[in-house]
C-alpha cells in the first residue's frame, strides 16, 4: 500500500508540472499570435516597428551546426582514448577531473574566458567565429561526457569476443563498438545542440547583440537566445514584449525538432530484437 501511495503521488506530481508546463507554452504562444508570420521569420529586426528574426535564425543555425561539427570528433576522440586506449589511472583521473571541471563552469564564466583569449588576445573581433569558439569550448566536454557513456555502454563481451575470432581493437572500434553505441551517442548528441540552440551569457561577450546587414564570419552575429534576452530587458521597441514571446515559440520549435529528429534517428538505428517477433 505504501509503494501504491508513493506512486500516485509520483504521477500526481508529473502531472502537475506538465499541466503548469503546457500552461506556461500556451501564454508564450498566446502572447505572440500578433507577430508571428512569415514576414517576422525572414526580416530583420527592428526599434521602430514590427521587426523579424530572420537574422537570429540564420545565426544560430550558423553558429550551433559549426560548433557541433568541430566539438563532434574532438569531443569524440576523447571519449575513444578515455574508454577504448587509455590504460592508466593517473591520466584517467587526471582526464576526468578536467572535464567535471569544464561541464561545471558557468557558462559566462567560458564566455569571459573565450572573450580573453581569443578577442583581446588575438584582436578577433565580436563575431559570428568568435561565438563558434566559445560554443566549441562549451560543448566539447559534453560531447565527451556523452561519447563515454555511449562507449562504456557496449558490453564487454562483445569486445572480448570480436579479439577472441582475431580483430584487432581499430577494427572492433569500427565494427562492433561504435554501431552498438551509436543509438545512445545520437540521442546524447541531440541533446547537446538543443543546449547550445538556448545559449546566450557566453555569446553576449562573443559574438556579441547586434546583426550586420552583409553576413560574414567576422561580423557580430546575434542568436535567437541573444535575441530573446534583449528584447526582454533593453529594447524599447514597441511590440518587444510579443516579439520576445514570438522568438521563444521559434527557439522552442527549434529545440523540439532537434531533439525528436535525433530521438527517431536513434530509435531507427538501435537493433531489432527479431526474437519476440518469431515467438
């Protein structure tokens, strides 16, 4: 009787934050109904009427698709050493606590850090490459992270196994490791674009607020989360508030299809247990 209890509160609990959840998405979409179109979609923004994102969504799309395919085999390939290569304790320890240390950092923190380095130290200016580079450094430790778990997931029996019939650990990796884990590796990755697309406190000192009318990488280049926090606390522009709610509906657009793209893509990549179907 008392697991019973503590599962209906466990359910009764779900679902008071769903409700208070899709709560919250019907105000953001009800606030924004006035702007959103495709006009708001493809213009720029602007302070002195019924500007658009066009802009932002170019940028972040830029900027998170440039970050993923740099972190990706960075992040990777250290999640490869860490699990497949690496034999000693000392460097596995000393690997690990580096990367608890960065997925703990704040992430204004690696935005001051990045503004550093590579704005005052190398004269880049606030810029769309300069955004890529702290979001790179944001997500590298999380690719890793996701890329152990992934690897450390595949059972050992089918490593021990595919040595045992005389392959050797690249090609195990190749064929044996890597497919097993790719379902879970898709998913975590999937997970990691959907947080740089919400990133906002490191691209302020990056890659800055402001959008160029000619695009390049060395321009600023404002996102849809940069977007966002402007016009809910510096703008005066007259329908910023019902901007601000039509550019979190998009972020939140975004974010879902990333995420229940890379959840079908692994789902469709994990195995098929043909066992249960024959029985």
């Amino acid at each position: 009787m008392r697991g019973i209890g503590w599962h209906r509160a466990a359910l009764a609990g779900s679902l008071l934050v769903g409700i208070m959840f899709l709560g919250i998405i019907a105000d953001l979409v009800w606030q924004s109904l006035g702007v959103l179109s495709w006009h708001f979609l493809w213009s720029p923004p602007s302070e002195m009427g019924r500007g658009g994102i066009g802009p932002e969504v170019r940028n972040t799309l830029v900027m998170v698709g440039a970050a993923s395919l740099i972190s990706l085999p960075l992040g990777l390939a250290g999640a490869v050493f860490r699990v497949e290569y690496s034999g000693a304790p000392l460097f596995v320890k000393v690997f690990d606590r580096v990367r608890f240390t960065f997925l703990s950092l704040p992430t204004i923190v690696v935005g001051l850090l990045v503004y550093q380095w590579v704005i005052v130290g190398l004269g880049w200016p606030l810029s769309i490459r300069s955004g890529i580079v702290a979001l790179v450094v944001m997500n590298w430790p999380f690719v890793v992270n996701v890329g152990i778990e992934a690897l450390e997931g595949v059972p050992d029996t089918c490593r021990e196994g595919s040595l045992a019939l005389g392959a050797t650990r690249s090609q195990t990796l190749r064929r044996i490791v890597f497919p097993t884990a790719l379902p879970a590796l898709v998913a975590g990755l999937g997970a990691a674009t959907a947080r740089l697309l919400g990133e906002s406190a490191a691209l302020i000192f990056t890659a800055g607020m402001n959008v160029a009318v000619h695009w390049s990488w060395g321009m600023p280049g404002e996102t849809l989360a940069v977007h966002l926090w402007y016009l809910r606390t510096e703008s005066l522009a007259p329908y910023a508030n019902a901007e601000a709610a039509g550019t979190g509906v998009v972020l939140l657009a975004v974010v879902a299809l990333v995420l229940y793209l890379t959840q079908k893509i692994a789902h469709w990549l994990k195995p098929r247990d043909y066992s249960r179907k024959s029985a």
